[in-house]
C-alpha cells in the first residue's frame, strides 16, 4: 500500500516519526513552501500512490478539484479542539502570558470558544483571525493571503496589545519568525497524527477490499445470434485481456467474463463507450451486458445474470449495460447516469424496523451503510442529507425517527463553519449496532 502525504515541511517532519508504526504502508512525501502549491503536487501523488493524506483543511481545499475531477481517494487531518487547547496551555507553560496576550488565526474560532467555554475560561478581549471559508468549497478557491494573516499578528504585537502570536499556518509561523515576533506554531497532537495515519489506512484496506471483489460480466447480442459465433469470441478474448480478464469458455449464452472489481473501476466511461461503439460497427448488433459483483463467484455470478435480466426492460436503441453490486442494488443504465434501485432487502431485522418507524427498507440500510462507511463515527443530518441525495427536512426526519426508537443517541453538536446554527451531532446506539451485524 502506498499513501501520498501532502504538506509543508515542519509538517512532514512531525508526520513521518510515527511512519514506522505501520511498516506495512510505504509513505511518499509531496512538500510545499505555501499551501496553494498543493494544485502542482496533487497529480503526481494521485498517480503514484494509492491514497493522499492532506496535512489539513488548507491544502486539502486547493487540492479538491482535482481530487474531485480525478477521482482521487483523499482525506486530511482534522483541525480539533485537542489542538487548540494543548497549543494554548504550552504557551501559557512556556510563555507565562495569558490568552488575552495572545493573537490566534485558526479555521474556525468556533474551536476555539468552546474550549474556552468547556474549561470556564472568562476572557475580557480576544485577538482571532479565522478563515471558515477554507470548509466551503463548492463556492468557488479563494486565495489564502498569508500576508494578511503576518500584518494580523504584526499590528497587535506593534500595538502592545499582544506578547506573543499561535497560528495555524506554516507559511505564517515562518514570516513570524523571521520579523522576530514571538510566536509558534500550532501543537500538532500525536493522537490526531496517529489516528489520522490509521484512518487513512483503514480507508485504502476497506478500498482494497471492495476492489478485490469478483466481477462477472454476462454480455450476449440481442438477437442471440453470435453466441457461438468464434469471430465474437476471438473479440472477447481481445477485450479480456484490457480487463485483466479471462472469458469462460463454457458458456456461450450469454458468453461470461471473470474479473476483479478494481480492474473494471480502473477505466474511465468513455474507454467502456469505446468498446461499445466498436462492438456495434463491428457485429451490426446491440448488445445486453450484466455486470455482477460478489465476494464468491456463484455471488458474482447470480448478480451478473440479475442485471442482464434487467436490461431488457432499458433496451430501446442502443446498446445497454446494468450491473447488481454486493448488496444486490441495481444500478443502470450505466454510462447514462448514476440510476439505482434496491432490488430487494431479505433482512428481517431491517424490515422489522422499517414497519416500526414507517419507514422504507431502502432508507433504513442507506443510512446503515452510511454509517458503516464511516466507521460509525459521529454525523450530523446535513452529512446524511449529502449521502442520500435527499431534503434536509427529510434527513432531519430520518434521525429523529431513529433517535426515538433508541437506535440513534445525540452526542453533541458542531458549530457549521462560523455561521448559522449550531448541528446536532450522533451515533449510532448498539441496539443499531447489533442490528447491523445480523
């Protein structure tokens, strides 16, 4: 396993004592002097690794679009409240200033007032400067002015009004230190550093996983009149090799290919187009293709065959492809959109609860695969609405059902990035728990 990390320096220099703790893993380090930089380097890490670990919320917000538009397999280490307040109390250790003596940039100060609030610190003044918008990244990449932040500090330090400045940005604590101005960097916690690396890691495993599943592709004319063609076998065999594939030779209706799920969702759409398009001119036919995935082959198998089914009901004038996941979800046409439909749900327990809250099967285990996903970490209704492609209101509704019946608990809440109100914040009960390992 190979896992980019992208960072400044002193970040990379903090990061990579814990690398030998997972010796499993090989690390390539990708340095920038400003965060901005992260747009040059995100290419290349995306091309030789097999993950990219953000040093933060910074570069990690130059680096989404391209991450975004080339599917790139990324996270970055949180900003937490462990930082802010393990930052403040080794300057109050070391420095023998009080808060108010101190000028602070953070992402959001929300951090920071709830660790102040939560240790019943009473402040008269505060000196913060933040940058919530570095979360907001469908509005558009504005730039971070590292020099705003430096005068920021400079002009309270000139004023009197501060001792001594915390910043959050590397670039920042460098110009700090050169103008002579008493300062540090951020406390970077080994918890959240260890626990960044784990995650990432548990991360490509699960991806790993999923892309080591068995992928069987079941593809006839719809005439049915090449099946023992050997000019459309000899094609197959052609193609097979393109899929890191082997065609049965034992079934010719429909003719059965044998993969890996990784090597299918290593090609672009318009490769699958390509070939599409080709086979048409070639053979002056359409074609019906079941793509199956399953852990077992008699899974994968089942599942391919489910999804060539379905595709007589999409079959109009060209050539059409579904495919049945692990999960027996239907998804199809593909290349057309991302349609899905639950093709049925034989969990009893699932189906139970569903009568209970009133709601769909369907729903229940979204959000139990939701929750999965996410290592069943807290989430609020805005992070489920994303997932489900549904109304807020819905979403909202949805967890207030499962917080009645004792399957969800609240936890807390999480302040959106400086404005609006504050979120609420679950996990899921072990009534949930135990429900979703059966």
């Amino acid at each position: 396993m190979k896992i980019g990390v992208i960072g400044s320096k002193y970040f990379l220099e903090s990061l990579s004592v814990h690398f030998p703790l997972f010796p499993e893993v090989q690390f390539i380090s990708f340095q920038y002097d400003l965060p901005e930089e992260t747009s040059l380097l995100i290419e290349d890490a995306g091309k030789q690794t097999d993950l990219v670990l953000f040093s933060g919320s910074i570069p990690f917000y130059y680096g989404y679009e391209q991450v975004k538009r080339n599917l790139i397999e990324a996270i970055y280490v949180p900003f937490d409240e462990l930082t802010v307040a393990l930052s403040l109390l080794s300057i109050s250790h070391t420095e023998k200033v009080t808060i108010n003596e101190i000028s602070i940039d953070l992402p959001d100060k929300n951090r920071l007032m709830k660790v102040l609030e939560e240790s019943e610190v009473v402040v008269k003044s505060l000196y913060v400067k933040d940058y919530p918008w570095v979360y907001k990244r469908e509005e558009g990449t504005q730039k971070l002015n590292i020099a705003d932040f430096v005068q920021f500090h400079s002009n309270r330090h000139k004023e009197g009004k501060t001792h001594f400045a915390l910043t959050s940005i590397h670039a920042v604590y460098q110009e700090l230190q050169r103008l002579s101005i008493p300062s540090r960097f951020m406390v970077q916690p080994k918890h959240t550093l260890i626990e960044s690396l784990t995650g990432a890691i548990s991360l490509l495993k699960l991806r790993k996983t999923e892309e080591s599943q068995i992928a069987v592709i079941s593809i006839q004319d719809y005439q049915q009149k090449l099946n023992e063609s050997g000019l459309f076998l000899n094609f197959l065999q052609k193609l097979s090799k393109r899929l890191q594939a082997r065609v049965s030779l034992e079934y010719f209706n429909p003719h059965l290919i044998y993969t890996t799920r990784g090597a299918l969702q290593a090609f672009e759409s318009d490769i699958y187009d390509e070939i599409i398009g080709q086979m048409e001119q070639e053979f002056k036919t359409l074609f019906q293709i079941g793509i199956g995935y399953g852990y077992t082959i008699q899974e994968a198998e089942k599942h391919s065959a489910q999804a060539l089914f379905f595709t007589d009901k999409f079959l109009k004038r060209k050539t059409v492809a579904c495919l049945v996941d692990e999960d027996q979800k239907l998804q199809g046409p593909l290349f057309e959109g991302n349609h899905q439909v639950e093709l049925k749900n034989e969990d009893e327990t699932i189906q139970i609860l569903a009568r209970e809250l009133k709601m769909s099967a369907k729903n229940i285990k979204l959000i139990h695969r939701f929750i999965s996903i996410n290592h069943f970490r807290a989430f609020s209704a805005a992070e489920l609405e994303e997932y489900m492609s549904c109304t807020r209101r819905s979403a909202e509704r949805f967890v207030k059902r499962l917080t009645e019946c004792g399957c969800l608990s609240k936890i807390g809440e999480e302040h959106p990035y400086g404005q609006g109100r504050p979120r609420n914040l679950y996990v899921p009960a072990e009534k949930f728990k135990k429900l979703t390992e059966n």
